[in-house]
C-alpha cells in the first residue's frame, strides 16, 4: 500500500464522519526542523483520524512467539501458515471499519500475503483501517536499577525501520515500555522511570522524522499489591517525565498519540475500586500530566477483561473532563480473547468468531462515546492476567 492508497483512506473515512482534518501548518522553532515541516500536516491527520469519535485501535502487535503461544492454545501449531489465517481472519471481519481506525501490526504482518492471496494491509485498505507497526524490540534487564526492572530496546536502527515501515503502507507506529510498582523494594527507581520517559521521546520524535504517527506507551503494570493511588502517584511521574522528554526532543504533540494504562490497583491488592473511581482516577491522572495539544489517548487493556475493559472506558468517557483529547481503545487480549477460543482453528467456526471480534469492536465503540450498556455485548473471558506479561 502506498502513500495515495494511505491517504485515500484517511480522506474518505473523515468525508464519511464529517471529519475534517486541523489545515494549519506545522509550528516552526521549539526544536522542530525541516523534516518534522516535510510531514507536519499528515501527522496530524493521520493522528486525528485514529481517534475521531466512536473509533479506537485493534493492537494485533504481538511477537511471532506471542500469537504462537495463542494458537498453541487452541491447538494449533505455530506456522506462518496459521499465524497468516489468524490474521486475516481478524481483518475480513465485516464491518470491522465502522468501529476499528487503525490496527497496530507486528513486523511479520505488514509484510505478509494472507492465505488467499492478497497482502495483509490491502485487505486492512478495503475496510479503510491504517496500518500501523510496532517498532520496539522488547523489554530487557536495566543494570543499575532494581533485579526487576528493565528498559525498552529498539532504537539502534529505528530510523530505517520506520522509513521503510512508511515506505510499505504504515503510517503510524507504537512503542511500548513499562514499569512495575512494589513498593517493599522502591519500585520504580528514578533510573527505571527517567530511562523509560527518555526512551519513548526519542523513539516519538524519530518516528515523526519518518511520517509515522508515534503511539506512546508507557504502562504502568498492575502486578502486585498496590493501592490505586500508589499507581496514580507513579503513573503521574512517568506521564509527566515523558512529556517533558518530548518537549525537550522537539516532538509535534498534534502528531502524536497517548496509550497509557488506566489507573487502577494491583491486581493482588485486597481493596480494587469500582468502575467510577477507576474513571475518576484515571481522568485526574491525565488531567494533571497531559498537554492539550495532543489529540488523543488509546488506552490500553493491560490485563482488564474483554467486559471490564469496556466498562471502564465507558465510565471514563461519562465524566465531565477538562482536557480535549480524545479518550478511545488500543486493546488486544480484551478485543481478541473471546474470538480465538470462539474459531478454536475451526473452519466452521470463522464466522461466529468474527461475530463475537466484531461485537467487541462495538461495545468498546460505544464506550469510548459514553454510550456503552454493560453486558450488551457477549464475552465469554473473565481474567485476561498474565503475570509480567511481555510480548
């Protein structure tokens, strides 16, 4: 897929919404160059294309070793072959496009011809969903921090993988870091914080270099014990050094998208809030940590189940907020879970998994206008946890 095919479904797909894209140019000084002016405009659209209302992202990211552990689960081996018809089952779903923006694919993917012919990201183009890719390489042990603390890999090199990832279709990218909380060991340390912070601003500004949307991630894991507002204390620290390392990088914040955890306790703590004071902290947090001049805030999923996940975003979105951007879904397990037990590798089971992908594409639609009736939407997962989960 290729620029003009890009942009022809971010042109069509805001005609049909009655979105227009923001027509002013892109700011000159505060560290921005001639390449961030080459894209400037297109960042922004692409940005605020992902996010406009009543749309979120499929993150179908995941390793080869990842999605293999999946298939596995159902009894299927891990081949390309069924890593490819995994795939394309997700994006045949019909009408996936009235709900889903764009879908976060690992490296495998973008390149990949799905088992009836067609390349991957030309079938994404017939729904109008954009490509995007991620482009860390992994989470790895930081020396000098706590045993349990690790920095994310990937920017040796990101430069020409994001050139060539635009260069193939996509048009925005991910990067995902993340820090835990315990607080008998003084985690996290200021090292694990600032490295992580810094880490996503230069991947942001490089991404941006190339044309690619950068999505932020920085997650705050829920293992462990902790109260919601230790999470909140910690969140607030991590959001904020990561703003302030972008601005210090030059990054475009109108070209760019949030994905953060939202704030809730551990999951072992004995005290778990409720769906509205998980919304009330989690809007509190943002409020107090983002700039407005970002667009948008995909949260991610990170271990919630299919239906909290989108119980939550719904209280999220019901409360009365001062910030502008967008509050929408980047979620993985709590979008897929259901659907690859419901397929289980089965044939005659394609069109029922679809079903249920695709009804979780709506609830979490309806959830990110507020709109969203708890247990109108069928899910048959109840605990997505995985401890120190990676992928």
């Amino acid at each position: 897929m290729n620029f003009s095919t890009v942009a022809l479904i971010i042109s069509l797909a805001a005609s049909a919404n009655g979105f227009a894209a923001p027509q002013s140019s892109t700011r000159r000084g505060s560290g921005l160059n001639m390449s961030l002016e080459k894209y400037g405009d297109e960042l922004r659209a692409t940005a605020a294309q992902l996010v406009r209302p009543g749309y979120g992202l499929l993150a179908c990211d995941e390793s080869t070793g990842t999605v293999g552990t999946r298939l596995e689960s159902i009894g299927l081996e891990n081949t390309e072959e069924n890593r490819a018809e995994w795939r394309e089952l997700l994006f045949t779903t019909e009408g996936l496009g009235q709900f889903i923006s764009g879908a976060i694919l690992f490296d495998e993917t973008l390149y990949q011809t799905a088992n009836s012919g067609k390349q991957m990201i030309d079938i994404m183009a017939e729904q109008g969903i954009v490509p995007g890719i991620k482009v860390d390489t992994g989470l790895k042990p930081m020396a000098g921090a706590g045993p349990e603390e690790t920095w994310c890999s990937g920017l040796d090199g990101l430069h020409d993988r994001c050139t060539a990832a635009y260069a193939r279709g996509a048009r925005f990218a991910k990067w995902r870091t993340a820090v835990r909380i315990d607080e008998a060991k003084g985690y996290p340390t200021n090292l694990a914080v600032k490295e992580a912070a810094w880490g996503l601003a230069r991947y942001a500004r490089i991404c941006q270099e190339c044309g690619l949307v950068p999505i932020v991630e920085p997650e705050v894991l829920i293992d462990g014990v902790h109260a919601q507002s230790v999470t909140a204390k910690v969140q607030e620290n991590f959001v904020s050094s990561v703003y302030k390392y972008m601005e210090e990088c030059g990054c475009m914040l109108e070209g760019t998208l949030l994905k953060p955890s939202m704030t809730v306790s551990g999951v072992d703590c004995p005290n778990k809030p409720n769906p509205a004071e998980v919304a009330a902290m989690t809007v509190q947090t943002l409020q107090r940590t983002i700039p407005p001049a970002m667009p948008g805030v995909t949260f991610l999923s990170g271990g919630i189940s299919e239906e909290d996940a989108s119980i939550y975003l719904n209280e999220i979105n019901k409360i009365d907020r001062l910030g502008p951007w967008a509050l929408t879904f980047s979620f993985s397990r709590a979008m897929q879970s259901s659907c690859i037990k419901i397929w289980a590798g089965k044939p005659e089971n394609k069109a029922a998994a679809q079903a249920q992908l695709l009804a979780r594409a709506q609830a979490n639609s309806e959830a990110s206008k507020g709109e969203y009736k708890a247990g109108s939407q069928p899910s048959i997962e109840e605990s997505l946890y995985v401890k120190d989960y990676s992928y």
